[in-house]
C-alpha cells in the first residue's frame, strides 16, 4: 500500500542508490557513473527552445544527464516527484507539458543527484514498507533490510502465539511496551506502530536531536493520515536506554534496533554516496562497530518483561559473536540468527520467557 504523498516513489521498488550500512564500496550503485549533470547545448529547454517540453522530455533529459541505464529509475522518480505524479501513474502522464518552473525544479534535483548525492535526500521522502518518510541527511536513509527487521519484530509481538508458543501479547493487555533505539527517521518505530497491535506503546529514541526533529516530521505525517497509530509513539531524546522513562525497567516487551554498526576502518571503504551525505554517526557507533550492538546486548535484561524479546539488526560477520554473547549472558532463553531475503544472516532475535 503506498503512504500520503501522492508524489512518492511506489515502496515496491528497491531503494537502488544506497547499500547497507555495512556494505562497502563493493556494493552496486544505480549512480555508479553519474554524468556530469550540466545541461548540454542538446539538452536546453525542450532540446530546441520551441516545442513544448513534457514529462517524457524531462524524464528522457535526466537519463542522459545522469548517464543512467534504463533499469535506474532515478530520472522517473525525480520527474514524479517535482511533478506530483505517483510513480505508479507517471507512464501514463508522459505526455503532459510542463512549464519552465517545473522543468527548472527537475533540472536543480537532476544536477544534486549527478554531483553525487542519493536520490532519497534529493526527492526529500522515501518508502518504508507501508509509510512514506520524509529524509533528508539529518537521518539514514530507511534500507529495505530494516524492512525485514520490523517483519521479525511485528512476529514477536504477534497477538496469536508467537514464535516457540510464547505469548508476548495477549488480549489481556491493555498497553504493549516497546522501543525503537536509534529510531533515525522513525521507520521502525512509526511502522510497527502502524501495522501493529493497536495495543503497542512505542518509545522511539535517538541521541541526535537532528534526527528527531525529522521523526517528528515524520510523526506528524502519521498524525495526518493515521492519527490512532501516531498517538502510540513518543519521541524520546538520550543515548541507547537512558532515554527510557525508569518506570520501564523491566516491563518492554520488545527492544528493537537498527544501531550504527559500521567499523571506524570500513568507513573509507563505503560508497561516496553514502560516506559523503548520510550521518557517519548513524552508521559508526566505534572501532570495532559492535559497540552499540553489544551496549543493546547487554542492557536489554534489564529493560526487558519477563516474556519479551530483543530483535536487533547486524552485519553478517556480527551476528554470530553477538548471539553468542547474548546466550552466554543467561538472560534471554533462546537466541536465534535470522537472515535477510538473500539468505545472509542479518538479525538476531533473543527472547526471554520467564513468565
Ligand atoms: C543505522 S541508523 C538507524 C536509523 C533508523 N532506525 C533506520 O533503521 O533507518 C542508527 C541511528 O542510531 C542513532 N544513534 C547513534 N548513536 C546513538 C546513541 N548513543 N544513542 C541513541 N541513538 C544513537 C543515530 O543517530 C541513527 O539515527
């Protein structure tokens, strides 16, 4: 289902500029060879100054300028988006004409994404499973990885049985604590407060007010459409669990993250894209990059309900260190590594049920 914004990019489509945040430079690129993003004498206003200019010209001119192959779809998210069109029905408006303002407004974004930048910060909103988010490099930008880490968390909070027969939620509870650390943009916690329970209270932190302050954009879009959901979020200021009202210790059902978790000598090797415009301090937490990971690891015996889960996400190296360590901390009763949809073992679930 798409979001609000009926100019936005159809949430089915792969985010194709940006690896993962702990994929180095190795990953592919849709704008691995950018062009040089100045116009061309050929590329001046409807390639002759006469004709009309319509969507298909400006789709067609971003292509060339941006040296993109036809399965990069930045040209057409970027006319969509100037021109209010969803992605979804730009085929069919091809034809319209636009005016100078719009031909203008595509060719400033086209210029920001041939410099470089990633196409989700120059059309400023991007889906997130049933969301559309508004980023900008205050925040990461949302990956579809962190997609499947709010599936396994919206499992473990399931109202039926959960995973293993434990119930975390049942129809007895009025209120579902759970927190989102490190919400960035809020993708995880705005989602599951959109697809979850109605009985989830979500708490959504981030050390780095910047990043607040577009959760709460990102809040209030919710607010605008689905204020039920929104009202089950808060946004809370401070590192990790300090940002916690104490009178939650020991009462969260779930602890859900998706921390920085890049090492500090793997950030040279990460695309330009990504090194040069998104928040090093949503993607490197220290040296090693399992500091915040293993901070999560430890903390969360003393946050968690007696029957409650930690459902984090890792790079694949990280996984089976973290969920060793989980295990041999004795707080959680089964600690499990999930993969990702291409089979790399990308989350770690670690669940108590001492009820
Ligand atoms: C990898 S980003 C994840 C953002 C978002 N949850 C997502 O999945 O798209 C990590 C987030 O952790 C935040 N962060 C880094 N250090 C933190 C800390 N000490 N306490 C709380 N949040 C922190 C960053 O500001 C960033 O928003």
């Amino acid at each position: 289902m798409s979001g609000a914004s009926p100019a936005t990019p159809a949430p089915t489509t792969p985010a194709p500029a940006t690896p993962s945040p702990a994929t180095p430079a190795s990953a592919t690129s849709a704008s691995a060879t950018p062009g040089s993003g100045s116009p061309s004498p050929a590329d001046s206003a409807s390639d002759g100054g006469t004709e009309p200019v319509t969507l298909a010209d400006l789709v067609a001119r971003a292509r060339r300028r941006l040296d993109a192959p036809l399965s990069d779809r930045r040209p057409e998210w970027i006319v969509g988006s100037v021109a209010g069109v969803p992605d979804g029905a730009l085929g069919a408006a091809l034809g319209r004409r636009v005016d100078a303002e719009t031909e203008a407004h595509v060719d400033a974004l086209v210029a920001r994404c041939a410099a470089g930048e990633p196409v989700q910060y120059v059309v400023g909103v991007w889906p997130f499973r049933d969301l559309d988010l508004t980023v900008d490099a205050r925040v990461l930008i949302p990956r579809p990885e962190t997609e499947g880490l709010v599936e396994l968390a919206l499992r473990e909070v399931s109202p039926s049985l959960g995973p293993g027969g434990r119930k975390v939620v049942d129809g007895e509870d009025s209120e579902v604590p759970v927190c989102d650390l490190g919400t960035g943009s809020g993708a995880v916690a705005l989602s599951l407060a959109f697809e979850g329970p109605p009985t989830l209270r979500l708490w959504a932190g981030d050390d780095s007010d910047a990043a607040l302050e577009v959760a709460r954009r990102n809040l209030d879009r919710l607010a605008a459409t689905t204020p039920d959901a929104a009202a089950r979020v808060r946004l809370v200021s401070g590192s990790w669990f300090d940002a916690l009202p104490t009178t939650l210790a020991g009462r969260i059902r779930l602890v859900v993250s998706n921390p920085p978790y890049v090492a500090a000598s793997e950030w040279e090797g990460l695309e330009p894209e990504v090194r040069d415009h998104e928040p090093r301090h949503a993607l490197v937490p220290g040296p090693s990059g399992r500091e915040a990971l293993e901070l999560l690891v430890d903390g969360a015996a003393y946050w968690l309900a007696p029957v409650g889960a930690l459902v984090l996400e890792l790079a694949p190296d990280q996984a089976e260190p973290l969920a060793q360590r989980a295990r041999s901390a004795g707080s959680f009763d089964e600690v499990v590594v999930a993969p990702d949809l291409t089979g790399r073992a990308r989350y770690l679930v670690a669940r108590r049920d001492r009820g």
